[in-house]
C-alpha cells in the first residue's frame, strides 16, 4: 500500500465483521454451516449453549445485516471516488457499532424464538460437543478444532476486539442507522429458516 501511495493510487480497505441476513430481504438464512450459525444449533441437537463466546467470557457481538453492510459500501466508495486529494490509505471498520451481549441479549432472544436450552458455561458447552460423535446429532463437531482454539483466544480478560466506526459512520448513513439483530423480530426469523433447513 506504501508504494501506492508514493505513486498517486488511492486506497481504500473496508474491514467487514460478521454478516447476518437481511431483516426484510431474502430468506433471511444465516448459512447453517458457518460458526455462529453452528454453535446456536447445539442449543436444539445438544440441548445447551455457553454463556459466552470463548472461555474468557467474550461476550460482544457487533452483526451487520447484509443489505446494511451493501449500502455502507456504495456510501464509502461514492464518496472516496469524489475526494480529489491523495490523503494516504483508508481504513474503515464495517461492523455494527451498535454491539449486543450474547448473553444478556441474544440467548433471551433464541428462548423467546422457541429454542429450548441449558445456558452453561463454555468449557462445559466444549465437553458436550465433544462428547457427542455423531454428525447427525452433533453438527457443530465439524468445528470442534476452532471451538477448542477459542479456549484460548483473545486479548486481556475477555479477548473482547472492540473496532472503531466513527469515521465509517461520518459518511455512511447506513451504518449510523444500522439495526441491532436483537431487535424487532429478526432473531426469531432466523430461528425459523434454520427450522426449514
């Protein structure tokens, strides 16, 4: 990027957090497979979801929806196209800067979607996934080696990252607007395209 930037190239990185669906578009299925997706699902095959994110007790989730994340795009790159000056390389953060706990907030929301579970804590949640072999029952297993790496992940007490959005937000209506997944209805449509998978 230095030697862009020598040569008069403009750049500009967009640093993207975790995805979810559209609230109002689309299927509004958060694809089954990835991580998040998987480990919500324990709560149905395993009957238990941890406490937390990682065993330090991570606990902040900043989901963007992916039609938010679409508009914050074309905001950024209309207006990094009409800045004339070479100002050097720019970083903007795309994550909701409107974070949710999981704990004090997205496991209510999955009970109140109609999932049944035990709340416990992550090392007993990684016990139970590794007790159970059977991909049919356990479909999270598939990643059990990125849930053992979270025994130990993070930064300080937590391993909480929390990124900085003001400057995304100063140009991006999008963002400044964007809708915690908690909220409205959303996690209970999630629930429900899960179901149908």
């Amino acid at each position: 990027m230095e030697a862009a930037t020598k040569v008069g190239a403009k750049a500009t990185v967009l640093r993207i957090g975790q995805i979810v669906p559209a609230r109002n578009l689309g299927s509004q299925l958060w694809n089954p497979n990835e991580a998040m997706p998987l480990m919500i699902r324990t709560a149905s095959t395993l009957g238990v979801l941890p406490d937390a994110l990682n065993r330090k007790g991570a606990d902040i989730c900043t989901w963007l929806e992916a039609d938010t994340l679409a508009r914050s795009m074309i905001e950024l790159s209309e207006i990094e196209r009409e800045r004339r000056s070479v100002s050097g390389l720019k970083v903007y953060n795309l994550v909701n800067p409107r974070q949710i706990s999981w704990k004090l907030e997205m496991i209510p929301a999955l009970k109140a979607a109609g999932l049944d579970f035990e709340v416990v804590n992550f090392g007993v949640w990684l016990g139970r996934l590794r007790a159970e072999n059977d991909p049919q029952k356990n479909p999270s297993r598939k990643l059990l080696g990125f849930w053992e790496e979270q025994e130990n992940t993070g930064l300080g007490n937590s391993g909480e990252v929390v990124f900085e959005t003001v400057q995304a937000e100063a140009l991006s209506e999008a963002l400044r607007s964007a809708e915690r997944v908690v909220d409205g209805d959303m996690v209970d449509k999630l629930a429900k395209s899960w179901q149908k998978v």
